[in-house]
C-alpha cells in the first residue's frame, strides 16, 4: 500500500476544484481518492491513533496549505472554489505541487509554515526532554502530520529505547531470575492453567536456560514445548534440530525464546519443518513482548492529543 502524503493530494486537490464554480469537501476528498487511483483500503485506511480516514486527513491538510498559500478559498461552510492563482498554479505545476513550491512562490504560506516552525522550537527549548526524538509522522511531511500520528512517532520512538534498555538487563540477569522471568511471561501470555502448573512445567537447567510443557490453554486442550535461554551468543541449526527432537513425543508446537539472535540456517530449518510448529522468539522480540504484557516496565506519562470540534464552530452558519 502506497504512502498517502499532504504533498501528493496538493495538486489532485486543486484539479478537484478546477472544473466547477465550487464544491463541497466531501465530495473533493472523493474526487482526490478518483485521481490517485486510491483502493478500497486506502480510502479506509486510518491515521495511526486516530478515527479520521488517512485521505481525508490528508485532504484537510490539503486544503490549509492551499488556502494559506491563496490558491483556494472557503465560500461558505464546507464549501470552497478554486482561486485565480490556484488555476496560475497548476499551469506552473503540471506534474506535482510540493511542499518547497509552496514555500518558494507563495509568501503567505511560507509566513505560517514558519511561526509553526518557530512556536516548535520554542516549545523544545523550554520543555524538559532528556533526548531530541524525531516528531516526524508516517506523513513524510512534519508540517501536515497530525497530532495523533507525531505522538505515535514519539512512542515508537520511546518504545524502542526501553525494548534496547530491557534487552541489556536481560543479558545481564542471572539465569535463575531469568526462569521466573519466563514463567510470569508464560502466564501473562495466557497459557497454562495456573502459575503453579507453570512452575512446576518448567524446570531450570545448567545451560543457563529453562524447558517444559505448558498447556495452551486452561483446559489444557493442547500442549506446548517450551525452552528459553540466557544466551549471549547466536542459537544455530543444531540447537534447534536438537530442540525439534525433544518435541517428538511431547508436544507438536514448540516455543524457542532466546535473549540473543538465531542464525539464518536456525530460521530456515525451522520454517521448513512438516507435522510441528514451531516459533523462534529472539531477544528483540522477548523484549517487545514484556513491554506488550507490562512485564518489567512499568507506566510513566499518559498525554492527551486534541482536534478542533468543526460543526461547534460552524452551528448557525
């Protein structure tokens, strides 16, 4: 699926508006998807953390880009028409219009873009972050991301620091603290029907590693082979024939965790494999997956993202 940006609808956009008096946004948004050749699901696909469509957000983006740089204008509630300099626009631009030309040709567009720039940077200068994290959303462009898609960026962000902070503890745990670490991770991940039968699955060895069959599920309708490993070095093709065959007779799905990495040849072994089925955990993934079950980490902050409540504004128009 194709990245739907701000700058992509820019020029569409206009040739929305070109053909008639005036339209209504709904039906340029409509008209927008038609010229971009849109899918089904990118007309329905929706911005990270949002309830709006992302061609729609992207068309709002659209129209305030355009209307600051004089290109179009707002006739009366949700209505709006192309101007004579939109129309001067798209003989210049006849193939895109980006987000650079609006900054170079129009003055008024080129104003806002920097008092957004400059309220930014005062806001960074008095807060208080530790590190300087990219407030980019998945819309290539920061000036059209929306609030909700630059504090995903920010958690994504943020997520990934505290997944490499939790691998390096991991690596550091001795493999004792490590056994109950992967028992309570067994359990928040729903399998087995208590945290005693879980326990007692599960054994601790001298390979700095624990193993056991734990039920998929409370009535254990199904097992599962389960083996986890302190390893610092790459678990190889070996490890995981010799955990295959530990399997046989025991279980016919199997869960293979490791704080480390699995080579090539351990991955491709394991995705050829007939009759079992088996899952590679590395220590990236583990560590995503506490975090997923709020095991190690705990809540810091919760921030609210606002948008602008159109219809209270436009009552009575």
């Amino acid at each position: 699926m194709a990245v739907i940006t701000t700058e992509r609808c820019l020029r569409p956009f206009l040739v929305a508006l070109s053909d008639a008096p005036q339209r209504q946004i709904n039906d340029v948004t409509v008209r927008v998807a038609d010229l971009l050749q849109l899918s089904d699901a990118e007309r329905q696909a929706r911005v990270a953390g949002g309830s709006t469509t992302v061609i729609r957000h992207r068309c709002g983006w659209a129209r305030t880009a355009l209307s600051r740089a004089g290109l179009i204008v707002r006739v009366s509630r949700g209505i709006w028409r192309i101007t004579d300099a939109g129309r001067e626009a798209l003989q210049r631009f006849p193939v895109e219009i980006r987000e650079v030309d609006l900054r170079e040709q129009y003055s008024t567009f080129r104003e806002w873009v920097n008092e957004i720039a400059d309220r930014a940077r005062a806001r960074r200068l008095a807060g208080s972050a530790e590190e300087e994290a990219p407030v980019a959303g998945e819309d290539d462009n920061e000036v059209f991301a929306s609030a909700p898609e630059r504090m995903h960026s920010l958690e994504r962000h943020a997520r990934a620091l505290i997944e490499d902070a939790i691998l390096e503890r991991l690596s550091a745990m001795h493999w004792a603290k490590f056994e109950g670490l992967v028992e309570r991770l067994v359990i928040r991940l729903g399998y087995g029907a208590s945290e005693d039968e879980v326990a007692s699955a599960l054994r601790g060895g001298t390979d700095e590693g624990v193993d056991g069959v734990v039920n998929e599920d409370r009535l254990g309708l199904g097992q599962i082979y389960l083996q986890a490993k302190r390893w610092s070095k790459t678990v190889g093709r070996p490890a995981i024939q010799s955990f295959v065959g530990a399997m046989h007779g025991r279980a016919q799905k199997g869960v293979f965790i490791t704080t480390s990495d699995f080579s090539r040849e351990a991955r491709e072994y394991a995705e050829t494999l007939h009759g079992l089925r088996l899952r590679l955990v590395d220590g990236r993934e583990l560590a995503s997956l506490m975090v997923d079950c709020g095991l190690g980490v705990s809540e810091e902050q919760i921030f609210r993202t606002y948008r602008v409540d159109s219809d209270f504004f436009e009552e009575g128009e």
